[in-house]
C-alpha cells in the first residue's frame, strides 16, 4: 500500500472513530473538486454551507454545462440564485439527464413563463397576517423561519422569496410577532415551522424558535418541513437530536425527489432522527423526466420506508413561474399511482396531492376504483383491473 493511500486511511480512522465513513462517491468528490480540504471538513454541515456551489465558473469545475445550462446565467440574472452543497453535488453525474441534476442545475426552460404560473401560485402573502405566518387553514399555520435553503431546487415553490435574504432583517423580532399571533388565536394547534429550510439555521434559533412554541399551551404538536437529510445529512448531529427531542410531539417531512437521494449518509440520518422519536414522513414532487414513472417512484418509497421515512404526499409541480418544463399532467399521477396500487406496500404509498392555486388547499386525487352504486350493490374494480360485486352496507 502506498504512503499516500496509507496516510488517508489512518486520517479516516483519527476522524471517524465510531462513526460510518462517507460514502465512496463523496471520499473521491471531495479529493478531486476540493483538494484543499479534509476529511473533518467534508464531516462538517458548517464548511459544507460555507462551500457551497454558487457560481457558473464553479459549477462548470464540476460538470460540463450544456448551451441551455449556459445560457441562462447570462439571459436571466435575476432567477433563483444557484446554491448546491458540495455532498449534494456528489451525487450529480455528467449525464445532461440525470435526474438531480436536472434538479438543481438551472436552464434556459425556466425563463419560459406560461400565462397560468404565478410567482405565488398558493396564494400564501394574502394568507400571511402578519410577517411569517401563513394562515389557510382553521386549526394550524405555517410559520416560515428563514429565507435559505442549503440547495435551491428549481421548481422550488418559494422561488419568489427564497434567496432574496439569507434571513429577515431581524429574526427575533419577526419571530415574536409570528409567537404572538399564534398566542392569540387558540384555534391554532398545529404549527409547520418551514421555510426555506429551518435546519439551516443554528442550534441556538432552531431552539427558540421550538421552546417559543412550546410554551404555548394549545400548540398541539409542531412539525418540521425539511430537504436536509436528502441535501447535507451532516446537518443532523447528536446535538441536533437531543435539541428536538424535548419538544415532542414533533414531527418531521422530508423532502426527497428520487432514490439517488438514499445514500449511506441520508440513511444514517434519517436513523438519528427516527431513534430520537420523531415520526419522519416524506413528500416528493412528481417531475417530468426526473421522477414520472412506477419504477422510480416505487424504488423511491420502498427506499424510504427501509429508513424509517414513511411517504406522506407527492404533488403534482405547482404553477411556479419557468416551471413548465417540470411539469406532469395529473393523470400521469393518477396512472403511475394506480400502476403502485397492490404492487408494494401500503404504508410505501403516499397521497397524491394538486396543491391548488390561490390558498384553496390541498386536494388528493386518484383513481375511482368504484364504477357503479346501485342501491344495495357497488360495482368496484381491483388492483388488477378485475371487476367485482360489493353488498353496500
């Protein structure tokens, strides 16, 4: 064994102790695209953030960017800025098709704007009555507690305000006002504190933002909407754990796009999160080209459900501006859904969910199993397409 290769396996061993080492593709992405670091540094959510992949030049270090990828850093300056943790870059190949690429990588489609999309397709700043909270629904809120995300994602919903500012102006100050709404209203018991990505923020305003919502007495339960086991695992520390652990009932929702996204690394921490008793689910956006099909999404929610990550919801792509080229129609959903149905587990199938536009919620849609209903009688179809009589009742 050489003394080069030697040395990087003793420095692994120093690190790690009794930890799982970084998966093969991320220990040969960091050496050639950031050769300067360690592997302490790869470990850590902090540096991580810090190089980030924000800028065409260090982007084209990495992949080899098509015209359309080219394009529209110099045609549209002002769209979604570009930001992709280095993990997450490490799952991206060259193939100009691959599927997290297409995610995260931007292209001239996005300049092309279709009359019915909308920088605000749900309608969330008129439901907004005061500076973080969207209101829609009777009984919970979401409270939107920072502007960043670790990797923006092109058919990001929140595109409008996403990146603007790494934060408000004052996160305490918005904060409180978002405390005492939710006071004052006691028909709020569930609060869904998102954002941009709330685990981007430290330890220290996660917890005030938990302790301050805890505090208040109908709060039921509050849940957490997150991409970052899927986007920098290494967020998720002991540390971390033991914060949200003394404020249950918490629950978590997970997005993830794809089974690429299963790594060693997310696994792990989708592992940390479920032993510290939190109830992980996930929600995935269905995607044209990227995710529109039985087998991809089947892998995809098996996948999860063996990290202890149960399906929840997969939307179809809202109306977000330059979304286009994102987009299925519904009954691509209706149909990979039906081709689900029976196949694999329940618990590994979610709701399939049209957000509607202007704040009307979230409608479920599938396929009608029932044909007819005849008084007595109800004429069902099954999982395979056989046709069957029911006694109604």
């Amino acid at each position: 064994m050489s003394d080069k290769i030697s040395g990087f396996f003793s420095e692994v061993n120093e690190v790690l102790e009794d930890k799982e080492p970084p998966s093969r593709s991320s220990q040969e992405f960091y050496k050639k695209f950031f050769p300067n670091s360690t592997l302490n540094d790869w470990l850590d959510w902090k540096w991580q953030t810090k190089n980030r992949i924000t800028t065409k030049e260090k982007l084209e270090e990495i992949l080899t960017l098509t015209d359309s990828e080219k394009q529209v850093f110099d045609l549209h300056k002002k769209n979604l800025p570009l930001a992709i943790t280095p993990y997450y870059a490490s799952l991206i190949s060259n193939d100009v098709n691959d599927p997290i690429r297409k995610c995260v990588v931007p292209r001239i489609d996005e300049t092309v704007i279709a009359p019915e999309e909308s920088e605000d397709p749900l309608g969330e700043d008129h439901q907004s009555p005061v500076s973080c909270i969207v209101h829609r629904y009777p009984d919970r809120v979401l409270f939107l507690s920072t502007k960043r995300c670790q990797v923006n994602c092109r058919y990001c919903t929140r595109s409008r305000i996403v990146g603007e500012h790494q934060c408000f102006k004052s996160d305490t100050t918005e904060w409180n006002k978002a405390f005492e709404y939710i006071q004052s209203h006691k028909e709020i018991r569930d609060v869904l504190v998102s954002g941009g990505d709330p685990l981007t923020l430290s330890d220290n305003k996660l917890e005030y933002i938990l302790s301050n919502l805890r505090k208040i007495e109908h709060v039921e339960m509050i849940r957490i909407g997150t991409k970052i086991p899927a986007v920098l695992p290494q967020r998720v520390t002991p540390e971390l754990c033991n914060i949200l652990k003394k404020y249950h009932p918490l629950f978590m929702s997970l997005h993830f796009t794809h089974p690429v996204e299963l790594t060693t690394e997310t696994s792990k921490a989708c592992t940390m999160l479920a032993d510290a008793g939190i109830p992980l689910g996930s929600q995935t956006v269905l995607l044209k080209g990227i995710n529109d099909n039985a087998e991809t999404l089947g892998k995809l929610f098996k996948g999860l459900l063996k990290i202890r990550v149960r399906p929840y919801y997969t939307y179809i792509a809202d109306l977000i501006v330059g979304s286009g080229h994102f987009r299925t129609n519904v009954e691509t959903g209706i149909n990979i859904f039906k081709e689900l149905q029976g196949k694999i587990s329940g618990y590994a199938i979610p709701k399939l969910i049209v957000d509607a536009p202007k704040g009307m919620g979230k409608i479920p849609v599938q396929y009608n199993y029932i044909k007819e209903i005849n008084g007595k009688s109800l004429t069902m179809e099954n999982y395979e397409g056989k046709i069957m009589e029911y006694r109604n009742g």
